[in-house]
C-alpha cells in the first residue's frame, strides 16, 4: 500500500463515512502500526458487517495529524496524545455495542 497524503487520507474517511452512516460522532480515528491488529484484536471488530477505512500515511506525525483533525474538527472519537515509532495507518471504523470503544 502506498503512502497518501494528508488530505487524501482525510477524502478517503470522509467517503467511508458518508457511505455508512454520515454522523461522524459515531466513528472512532485512531493511528496505529497495526490496523488490522488494532481493529479486530484490539476494538473488537467483525470481520463481517462492521464499516472501517485504514490509510498510510507518510510519517507518524501526518497520521497523528489526520487523527487529530476528525477528532477535533468533525468531533470522532479518538485517542489523542502522541504516536509511537511506526503509527503510520490512519484508521476509522463505525462504533457499534460490540466494538470497544
């Protein structure tokens, strides 16, 4: 998977967002060096049925950056605080009663 940038990553959410739903308060951004670990092990998603987007970025603070920006702009949940070393995905999903947050 290549690198996007910044706004594309955020085109990209923005797309998945408004084809599952639309209300971004629903979604969690987060960053990650493992989506696919950080969405099913970690948030508890299925692997059926469950809406969710993860993206590369360039680096750790682009990531961070597009995080940051749905979390305090279009009001998702999210993390917050700093990227470790390798968070270079950008990841969304759809929060659901089973997924954790």
């Amino acid at each position: 998977m290549a690198a996007k940038t910044r706004t594309e990553i955020i085109d990209d959410i923005e797309d998945c967002v408004g084809r599952n739903g639309g209300n971004f308060g629903e979604w969690y951004v987060g960053f990650t060096a493992s989506p696919k670990i950080k969405l099913f092990n970690g948030h508890k998603l299925k692997d059926k049925g469950d809406a969710w987007i993860s993206r590369l970025a360039k680096d750790e603070v682009e990531a961070h950056e597009v995080a940051e920006f749905f979390r305090t702009t279009r009001r998702t949940k999210g993390p917050g605080g700093q990227p470790g070393d390798n968070d270079l995905y950008v990841y969304a999903y759809k929060m659901k009663s089973h997924t954790k947050p």
